[in-house]
C-alpha cells in the first residue's frame, strides 16, 4: 500500500500515513481541514544511470551457445564471435557485407 503525506492546515501538523487510493479520497472528503502534500517517489533498479541488468556468466554462455548455433541471427551480432576463429569472423563479415535483402 502506499504512503501518503497529509498536512493538517490549522495547527499546520504533518504526518504520514499507510492506506489505500480509495481509502485516502474517503480521508480528504471526510476531512475538509486536512489535505494531502505532493511527495516525491523513489525509484529502484538496475536502470539507473544506465547501469543496467547484470547477467552472469552461465546465461551469457548460454546465449553464445544459441548463437553460434544461429549464425546469421541477430544474436549471433550480439552474443556470438566469442569463441569463433580469426578466419570464420572475416568471412561472416563478407557475406554480410555482400548479403542481399
């Protein structure tokens, strides 16, 4: 449930409270003196200052796995290359360079 900040206007006391979006327009129409205070939000995560999600090392050899089995998916761009020689790199770059759409 979310938290709301509620200002009691005229003794201009403050004070937090746990209730429902129902719960609290009930509050405010049942309450004239009271009203509620803009508060700020938190967000959470990995997406922050474009961190990102971390992966680890099992899911990311896997999807290389995937890829070296799909090589001309976009997968294989992203994931796969890792465990390819020199000389398969190369020629993956020709024909995609060379490849008609």
């Amino acid at each position: 449930m979310p938290t709301y900040t509620f200002l009691h206007e005229p003794s201009d006391i403050e004070w937090d409270e746990m209730m429902s979006n129902a719960e609290r327009v009930q509050y405010l129409k049942d309450n004239p003196e009271v009203r509620q205070i803009p508060g700020g939000f938190a967000i959470a995560g990995d997406h922050i200052m474009g961190v990102g999600p971390k992966t680890d090392g099992g899911f990311n050899e896997r999807m290389e796995q995937i890829a070296n089995s799909h090589p001309g998916s976009p997968m294989a761009d992203r994931f796969g290359g890792k465990s390819k020689s020199h000389k398969e790199i190369k020629t993956r770059s020709v024909l995609k360079k060379h490849r008609v759409i």
